[in-house]
C-alpha cells in the first residue's frame, strides 16, 4: 500500500493515541456485571445490501444482478432466506457462534426521510425530533453508579443529559476537517451527478488516513478504543461509537465493499480488546433508515426507511433472524418503493436494557425513553442469566 506523508502521519498519530491509554488491570466480568455498546452507523446503511434476503422472490428481481456483479465476494449464506454480506465475514462466524442477530425491518419511530431528523429521533429516544439529552444519557443516569463513554470528539445527543458521562478521542492529525468532511459527504452524495466522483475522492482520502470519523479514528480503531475503556476495571456499563459515510446515493457498490469491512473489522476489534467481559456484553449496530429497495440511476440506493440492525455479543441469543420480515413486492413495500418498518427501534433498544442491564420497565417507560409505557420491549434477545 502506498501513503504519502500526511496520511503516514495521520495514522500514527491515530495509533499512539491508542497506545496511551490507561493502561488499566482487567478484572473477570462477575454476574451482573454487564457491557452495553451502542455503535451509530450515519448516513443510513443499505439493510437489503448488507444482509441479503435471497429468499425472498422478489430480491432477484430488485438487486441480483446488483450483488452479483463482477468483483462481488460471494454472500454468506445464514439461513434459507438471508445472507450476508461477503465482506462481513467476522460476524458470519458470530452468527454461527449463535453470538450474532441480525433484526430486519427495523427504524426509529420518524419514518420520513431526512439524515439529521433520523438521527436526532434515533439518538434522542422520542418519537420526534426534539430533545437535548439522549437516551443512553438517560439510562446512565437510571442506573446506582452507572458510567458511559463516548467515543467522538464533541458529546453526541445519545449521551447528553445529567448522567456520569465522558467522551475520548485521540488528538486530531493535520488535514481536512472531519466535520467540514461529513457535511460535504451528505450535500455531495444527494446529488447524482456528482455522487460517484465524490464516492471515489473518499475512498483515496480513506487510503491516506484522512477521511475518518468525527471522532479522528476509523470504525475498527474506535472501537477497539471502547474494549479498552469498557474492559478495564470499573470500566464504563454502556460505551457510544459512531461512523460517518455510509450514505450510498452512487458507487455503492465500491462504497459499501469497503465500509461494511470496516464495520466487520470494528466488531472483531471490539470482540479482541473485551475478551475478558465478552460473555456479559452486548453491541447493538443501527442506522437511521434504510434505502430504496431499487437501485438508482447512478448504481447506489436513495433514502427509505425500514432498515437492518445487528445485535452481537457473548450474551446474546443469536443465531437467528429476528423481526418481521414485511416482503419485497411492489405492493408490500413502503409507499411502493423502500422496505416497510415493522419494528420500533426503541422496542429493541428497551428489550435490551430491561434484560441485559436490569433497568426497571418504569424507568424505561418514563425516563429513558418517555412515554413508551404503550411500547412492549422485545423479549429473548440475551440469553437467561
């Protein structure tokens, strides 16, 4: 591989921060001890890309020939009906661990299709877009000597409130603004014309060591950033990361290839550096919505709604397919174009504190995410004690 000096600096930069951090005594992870990780995938990820629903008889029709182009890993196949990404294939091996569930069909309770309304409702535990504490702020502060961590530079809205709640991230190397980059990221790609070309200035700012997160760190480097903090004693119960770039209005093809790898490479990152409390953790991968079940005129998808989500982690009951799938004919998609949204991300979000983290169905219903009382949390998702 080839890098010029900025990103050679960039990079090293990135690292010796890794390496400064404390350097803390792991302890075993006891009963109850439990991890929650939260990773925020901006820009909403293409569900019907990563995990593939060759089942159903409609997919063929909508994007065979798109994951079967030339260049294109072979899926891995999970079950009759649903494949993963070939790029993705860390967590086929959790999947097959029964460590990994995939959730279909899933969004926040906004339904429309704006990057920053989406993320704000995902972030904010509401059914709308106002707010300014988020809700793992709100299930920190729920929790008798609860901590968080965010991973990322300025306090994201899922972490404000009144919790015991801190970010990290590594010094900044020279070179172009990361905010400055994910705002050019999101006006760029919303143009056709325009996106492909961008599309492949990205990928060579990522080959130097410049187009990274908010935070300074690609996905696999601030995730192994959160093991760290999370795994250490009296590390904190619930970590933040977040990824930008994944909005894939054209060139996905290439986009994607490479992002859902680092997205696996961060999973088995994180699973290296929490290996001690591995068994008592979960991480839960979201986006804001979904794409268009159609590929567009520039070989990428636009905004939908209904999306994918990935559950993974040693205490959870994997190996499986969980949600509701609603179809991929005409007439069973939303608004005839983007994959209906049968379950409310604060259904699984809820299904997770309630029985991994042991907070209250009141403080749930009230507090972190309010008026949800309405709202059943998803049962079964972690495996009994």
């Amino acid at each position: 591989m080839n890098f010029d000096r900025r990103g050679f600096l960039g990079m090293s930069a990135a690292s010796l921060a890794l390496a400064a951090l404390p350097k803390f005594a792991l302890a075993a992870a006891g009963r109850g001890d439990t991890r929650f990780l939260l990773v925020l995938l901006r820009g909403g990820l293409d569900g019907l890309h990563a995990l593939q629903a060759p089942g159903d008889p409609g997919f063929a029709a909508l994007r065979g020939d798109f994951v079967n182009s030339k260049g294109q890993a072979p899926s891995l196949q999970l079950n009759v009906d649903f494949a993963l990404h070939g790029a993705l294939g860390f967590m086929a091996g959790l999947y097959a661990q029964q460590q990994l569930l995939p959730m279909v069909a899933v969004a926040p309770p906004y339904r429309q299709r704006s990057h920053f309304e989406a993320q704000d409702c995902v972030e904010n535990g509401t059914t709308g877009t106002s707010g300014t504490t988020g809700w793992l702020n709100r299930c920190v502060a729920a929790m008798p000597g609860g901590k968080g961590l965010a991973i990322s530079a300025v306090m994201p809205l899922a972490m404000r409130g009144k919790g015991d709640v801190s970010t990290w991230s590594p010094p900044l190397a020279k070179g172009v603004d990361p905010i400055l980059w994910q705002q050019l990221q999101v006006l760029y790609a919303a143009d056709p014309s325009l996106a492909p070309t961008f599309a492949g200035i990205d990928a060579r700012m990522e080959a130097m060591g410049a187009g990274k997160s908010q935070n300074g760190l690609k996905l696999p480097q601030a995730m192994a950033a959160a093991a760290k903090f999370m795994a250490a004693a009296n590390g904190p119960r619930i970590g933040f990361v977040e990824d930008t770039g994944w909005d894939s209005h054209g060139g996905e093809l290439a986009l994607l290839d490479r992002k859902l790898a680092e997205l696996d490479a961060g999973v088995k990152a994180f699973h290296a550096g929490a290996e001690s409390i591995w068994n008592n953790t979960v991480v839960v991968i979201v986006t804001e919505f979904g794409r268009t079940a159609a590929i567009n005129g520039t070989g990428g998808t636009d905004h939908g709604t209904g999306g994918v989500a990935f559950v993974a982690g040693g205490a959870v009951k994997g190996g499986r397919i969980a949600g509701q799938w609603p179809g991929l004919g005409k007439t069973q998609l939303n608004e005839g174009r983007d994959l209906l949204a049968t379950t409310d991300m604060r259904a699984l979000f809820k299904g997770i504190l309630r029985e991994h983290l042991e907070v209250g169905s009141d403080a749930l219903a009230r507090s972190v995410f309010p008026d949800s009382a309405g709202l059943p949390s998803l049962p079964g998702l972690v495996r009994a004690g």
